[in-house]
C-alpha cells in the first residue's frame, strides 16, 4: 500500500480526507491514509501555511517521519487569478509533494455530486438551480449552498457550516460522484489513482 498524508487549508478538507467513504475509495486504489492529517492546530490553518516553504517543509517532514510515500496538499482557489498562481504559492518543489486547487472552494466538490444534492434538497434540484450542473462556474459556492437550502427547505439555512459538511459527508457524500461534474475533484482522483505507478 502506498501511503499519503494531507496538509489541508481548512477544517471542511480535513472532515472529507478523514472520512471512512474517503478512506474506502482509496484503500480500493491501494493507498494507505495517514490519520495525522495536518495542520492539527486549527489556528495554522489557511491558505499561509502553504506560503511559508520553512513551515511547509517541517509539516511534510513530520508526515514523511509518519511513513508517508507522498503528501497531499489541498488549497481552495478563491481569489486567485488561476490554478498555475495558486499552486505557485504551495512552496515545495518536492515531487512527492502533490498540490491539488479546489476551484472555487471546497463547497464545489458537494455541489458536484448532483446525487448527494437530488437526495438533499429535492428531485427538482437542477430545475430550479441548473448552475448546480456545472458548479466549477458558481463563483461562491459556499453562498449558493445557503440559497439553495433556504430555498428547498423552508427557509432553513445551513447552519453551522462544518456540521453541515459533515451531515453532507455522513449522508454519502462521493468524490468519485462530485469527479463526473467537476474537473478539480477528477484531478485529484487521478492524481491518486496513478500513485502506485510513481512508487
């Protein structure tokens, strides 16, 4: 088994990479995830923690002293001009380090997967919101997430925005679903997917 650690921007990132759906798909694909999933400390969380190449280098150090092959790191693009820009501020020229850019924010990759959305809020999901289709379009995903909700739901938001995710993971949440809508999660997944082949 090959095996990956994960330096995430947020907490959201974090739930779906600890996830045992997660975990499943990639124990099928012959990888190993590593529990310590970083930065642990919620407070070094963000988009700086991969800006900083001494503070980087320490934590894929302590993932690599973990028994990691190669290590993940997963940033949002927000407002970043482009993926190539974004990328270009996760400051490690290590090969095993793979950089993965969520566009727009993670909240895409729950839009993606139409099936988890259809079960969520309703059949008639994409009639009301057909952008839902193409979610990499929706520039701030997160929001739309609310509007949806207040809209299918009676006027109930989401709520607390992490235990939301959660109650999305929990009740099936896939990227393999959210790969066939979204270019950035069928990225990652290949990027998973060919690890054994780089071993």
């Amino acid at each position: 088994m090959v095996k990956v650690g994960f330096i995430v921007e947020g907490d959201t990132e974090k739930q779906i990479v600890s996830s045992e759906s997660f975990k499943t798909f990639c124990r099928s694909k012959g990888i190993e995830v590593l529990s310590g999933v970083l930065p642990a400390n919620k407070k070094e969380r963000g988009k700086d923690v991969f800006k900083n190449e001494e503070k980087l280098a320490s934590f894929t150090a302590l993932l690599y002293d973990m028994g990691a092959d190669f290590v993940f790191c997963m940033r949002d693009l927000e407002d970043s001009p482009c993926i190539t820009s974004a990328k270009d501020e996760i400051k490690s020229t290590d090969e095993k380090v793979k950089k993965v850019i969520v566009v727009k924010q993670i909240e895409t990759w729950f839009l993606a997967d139409v099936s988890l959305m259809k079960k969520y809020f309703g059949d008639n999901l994409l009639t009301i919101f057909p952008e839902v289709a193409v979610p990499e379009i929706i520039s701030k995903p997160e929001e739309k997430l609310k509007e949806i909700s207040v809209a299918t739901r009676n006027g109930r938001g989401i709520g607390d925005k992490l235990l939301f995710a959660k109650r999305l993971i929990m009740n099936g949440f896939s990227i393999e679903h959210s790969a066939q809508n979204c270019p950035s999660a069928a990225y990652f997944l290949n990027k998973l997917s060919v690890l054994n082949t780089q071993n």
